[in-house]
C-alpha cells in the first residue's frame, strides 16, 4: 500500500529527468524526497500528482492503478513552492474551493472550512484576501486547501522554499506535528538537508534522476550508500584518501598513529563550534583537511592556530572513499 | 482600517478632520508641481473641449437638443452606432480573449508574425482601413461578398478597427497568470471548463472589461474606416459621427454638439456598466 512506483522514466528532450525509477512509498509516512536541484525529484513529486505524464512505468496509489488517471481524479493534494493561491477569493474561498466543486453542502463545507483554519491557525485572517497574508500564512492556507478535499497523499513541492530561513524552521516543526495529527501519506520534495532530516520518517535521495539511496535518516546519515550521499547529507573533508565528516576526526597535539600529520592554518570559531583547517605535511594529500572541535575541546587540548597536529579518524566513524 | 480600531484614541476630538490635512500635507513640492502639471494639461486638452460642446449643446437651448434627438433621421444613426458598436464589442470580448490565449499559452509556426500583424489596424490610417474594406467587400469584391450601403458594413469596419483592444489588454495579464494556479486547481478536482469559469475568468475580468471598453468608445466615435464602405444611407447605414459632420457642413452646430454630448453620456454609461460587471465577476469568483 501506500504509494508504488513501478518503471517510471521521464524525458524533456534529450534530458533524462527520471530513470527506470522503482520505489515504494509507505503509507501514513512522512516521507522527502531530498536532492540537488534539477536532479528529478519535482517531475517524480509532479508524476504521483498527474500534473506531469511519464514516458513509461506506472503510479499506484492506495491499490489504485492511477497512471491513466488526470490529476482531477487522483484525489491528491498538491502545495506548490509558491502557493498557487487563488488571488481574487478570500482565505476561506480558496480552502473551500476544492468542496465547492464537489457540490458538498452549505453548512458541511463551512464545517470543514472552519475546522482546517483551526489547525492552520488562520481563523482570524479567513476574510482576509491572499494577497494580505505574509509568506508562511499564505503556505499554510495553501496546505489546509489541500487537506480540504481529504485526499489520499499529500505532496508538497520544496513547500517552504520561497520563505525566510525562520519561519521556515517553524513551518517544519508546525507541519512535523500537523502530520502526527491528521496521519495522511506525505511526500515532500526538498534540497535541504537539514529540513529533510529533521523531518521526515524516511528519506529517499534522488540525483540525476536515479535513486541513491532509500532509509530513515539515521540509516542515510550513519550508513551512507556513496559519496554523494555522504557529501550531500552534511559536510565532509578528505582525510588521507577517505571522505570523512569534519567533526569525525580525532586531532592531538601530541604524536600518535596518525592518518595525517599537518600544521593549523585557519582558526575559525562560529558558536559553540570551532572550524580548523590543517594542511598536511603528505606531498600525496596536500589538500587541506576541515576539522570540527566544539570550544570545550579545543580549550582541553590546548589548540592554538599555528600548532602542529596529528589527524585520525575517530572509532566508529563513518568513511568512504574518495576520488 | 484595523490600525484605526487598535490605534489608542486621538488626544483632539477633531481626528478625523486632522488625519486629512495631514493626507494634504503629504504632498512634497516636486509631487506639487506633477499634479498641477498633469491637471493643467489635462484640462487643456480634455476637461475644456468637453466643457465647451456642453455648453454648445446648452446654447440652441432645450429645444434645439430635444428637437435634434426626436429628429428620425438622427435617431436611427444613433441607434445604429450604439447597436453595432455594441455587438462589435461582445464578438471582441470572445474573439479577442481567445487570440489572447493563443498567443500567451500555444506555440505555433508564425506567431512572432500573428503578433505583430495583431497590431494593424492600431497604426492603419483608418481611411486605409475603409479602402481596404471597400476592395474586399465593396461593389468589384473579388470573393464576390457585397456588403456595401448595409449596417453589416459598419459591423465589418467596426470590427476590423476594434480587434486588437481587447487582445492587447488581456495579453499582459494572461502572460502573468500562474500556470501553477491552475494546477492547484486541477488537483482540487476542477475541471478544464471550471478551472477557466472560477479561476482564469475572474483574474481576466478586469483586463476583459478595460479591452471592452476601449473597443466600445472606438466603435461609436468611428469615421474614416466605415464611410466609404457604408455608403452613409439615412436610416440604413449612416453612423452618428457622419450625422455630425452633415450637421457641422450644414451650419448647425448646435445640433452638432447636441449629438456629440449624447454619444459622450453614452460612453460615460457604458464605462460604469462595464465596471459593475467587472465588480460582480471579481465577487462571484
């Protein structure tokens, strides 16, 4: 159940978009799907929606075959990067919109109308048209017009990417705990990390237009599948030939077995975190190694820029590697 | 209107009148000087002219007007010129938003060229229009369509002078329009049909309903292009804008004005009615 995706490959001319994509989506999951941009995971997001048609393969939603199927009967809701809202009806027409159409009685529809401005928390801006809504209202009035029609998944495009980097950090928690509320099957599309991770039960990594991987995102961060999952997940550094996360690497002063032995070259501290750069003595690796220590460590080891330093990875660190 | 409720009260009773001197004061000298500017040259070129048919109108006194308007010979090229000009119009608003969406959302060979050939009879000297027309739809017409001496042929020239109003008006707003808005829709369940009646025609309307009336004005202040094919026969085929100049030629300028004052308030109406049903569109949604 939930949403099968069986064979599907997309092209806009000679740009493959998707390839031969198989995967399986569970239902009552929050799942992202998390890549660069343009590496398919809107055509994918805008193919389960029938707003775009694949070359081949098949959508199944719910144990409906929906590939044949025009978005109008897909009974899927769909909130765009920019809301689409419709500009000339108040707050409480567009949510309605989808109800209206459905011919639903009078007093059902303001029920609903009402009910889902509650959980949007939009009940005093209802007559308000979209045009006087800030950002993040507009996104949640756009998310509660999708809810409206109870549909079978919910599929968000990049939903909070147009919005400032705050408000964006409340959207996510806000939609996290819509989410464990109402229990429908959501699929997002996001190239943030960040916001893929701390949200979503599962992740699934697209880029051009093949999966890399698919897990929840301690599987994605611990066990990455390739570099590119690696790298793309959180920062990485090379450390002898292996990528590896900067804050994974062990640094003394004092010699020991070592990957790498180097000298402190830039010291900066951002927060609660330091960010060192330590250049290698190796004429194989001369490259610089990024090095992440929190300012407790480094007053402990007694780190000062400048320093000569021995580098190895910590026990239990995850590594890949390189080029 | 909010802030008003919210705001705490105005120490002096008399608020009201001193938000409105402060709105008067808003204006810097430079934005001064524009507005005077604007409203001298204005009034030059429009308010004054206007004022002046008035009271032309005004000067053969009631009668003259009275007289002028019951007269049948008038009458009918008034109602003739409201009645074409009013078809022309409802056939542009269709025909017009149509090759409005054409040009915006289809891709075709020669449509770089369909735009600019759009423009034509915007910059034709209209009494180019008329003898085009004339060869065309005249007596010697090639395609064997004679349309010359009847109402149709003030139809056919309206219509060809009027046609790219409504189309230039709804383009930009068309171009503007968030295909993605009726993607939303879609997956709401709307169909094509709703999507266009609920959606694209309340964000049009207003564009629709400007293009309209642009179309309408120019319909019953037509001259050159329909004269010639027309043939100007009292009670068939000639318009208001010939019954003036045979007024003018006859020396009765009174009358003249009488008939110009009448097609002014007509236009005037058919402003405020294009309006109110812009507004009603916008509300239905």
């Amino acid at each position: 159940m939930g949403i099968e995706i069986a064979g599907i490959t997309k092209k806009f001319g000679d740009f493959v978009a998707l390839e031969d994509i198989d995967l399986s989506i569970p239902s009552g999951q929050l799942t992202a799907l998390l890549g660069p941009s343009g590496g398919g995971k809107s055509t994918l997001l805008r193919i389960i929606a029938g707003l775009e048609s694949s070359d081949s393969g098949s959508v199944v939603i719910e144990g409906n075959d929906a590939t044949r199927l025009p978005a109008q009967k897909r009974n899927v809701g769909f909130v765009f990067q920019h809301y689409a809202a419709f500009k000339h009806l108040s707050v409480r027409r567009n949510i309605a919109f989808g109800l209206e159409i459905r011919k639903r009685p009078k007093n059902e529809i303001k029920a609903k109308v009402d009910e889902l401005l509650e959980l949007v928390h939009l009940t005093q801006w209802a007559d308000r048209l979209p045009s006087q809504l800030s950002g993040g209202q507009r996104q949640r009035m756009a998310l509660a017009r999708a809810l409206a029609i109870e549909p079978t998944v919910l599929l968000l495009d990049e939903p909070f990417g147009a919005l400032d980097a705050k408000v964006r950090k409340e959207l996510r928690d806000w939609l996290r705990r819509l989410h464990d509320e109402v229990h429908v099957t959501t699929v997002f599309v996001t190239h943030d990390q960040e916001e893929a991770l701390e949200v979503a039960d599962s992740l699934v990594v697209i880029n051009e237009g093949r999966i890399e991987q698919v897990g929840t995102p301690d599987d994605l961060y611990d066990k990455p599948a390739s570099d590119f999952v690696l790298s793309f997940l959180g920062p990485v550094t090379t450390l002898g030939d292996k990528l590896i996360r900067p804050h994974d690497i062990d640094i003394s002063r004092y010699e020991q077995a070592a990957t790498a032995v180097g000298t402190i070259t830039r010291w900066t501290r951002v927060g609660f975190e330091i960010r060192l750069e330590v250049t290698p003595e190796d004429v194989l690796h001369p490259e610089p190694v990024q090095v992440v220590v929190t300012r407790a460590e480094a007053t402990a080891l007694d780190l000062h820029e400048g320093d000569r330093v021995w580098l190895r990875p910590q026990v239990g660190a995850d590594q890949v590697a390189g080029h | 209107m909010t802030t008003e409720i919210l705001a705490p009260p105005t120490p002096t009773p008399t608020g009201r009148r001193g938000r409105g001197r402060a709105r008067t004061n808003t204006l810097t000298r430079q934005s001064g000087l524009g507005l005077g500017l604007a409203l001298t040259w204005f009034s030059l070129l429009v308010l004054i002219p206007l004022a002046l048919i008035v009271i032309q109108a005004a000067d053969g006194g009631w009668a003259t007007f009275r007289d002028t308007l019951t007269d049948d010979q008038t009458f009918d090229a008034l109602r003739l010129t409201v009645e074409q000009s009013l078809l022309v119009t409802v056939v542009n608003v269709v025909m017009g938003t149509l090759i409005a969406w054409v040009l915006v959302r289809d891709r075709f060979w020669g449509k770089r060229l369909l735009e600019v050939i759009i423009d034509i009879p915007f910059a034709l000297p209209t009494i180019v229009a008329g003898l085009v027309l004339l060869s065309l739809y005249g007596p010697r017409s090639p395609i064997g369509i004679d349309v010359s001496n009847t109402e149709r042929a003030v139809f056919l020239a309206l219509l060809f002078v009027t046609l790219p109003f409504v189309v230039r008006t709804v383009q930009p707003v068309l171009l503007e329009l968030d295909p993605e808005v009726e993607q939303a829709a879609a997956s709401l369940g709307a169909s094509q049909l709703t999507t266009v009646r609920r959606i694209i025609l309340p964000a049009l309307a207003p564009a629709i309903t400007a293009g309209a009336a642009l179309s309408f004005a120019r319909g019953i202040s037509e001259y050159g292009s329909l004269v010639l094919l027309s043939g100007n026969l009292p009670h068939t085929s000639e318009v208001a804008s010939v019954r003036i100049l045979t007024y003018i030629e006859n020396g009765n300028e009174a009358a003249a004005a009488s008939v110009a004052v009448l097609l002014l308030l007509v236009a005037l109406a058919a402003i405020l009615a294009l309006q109110l049903v812009n507004r009603w569109v916008a509300r239905r949604g």
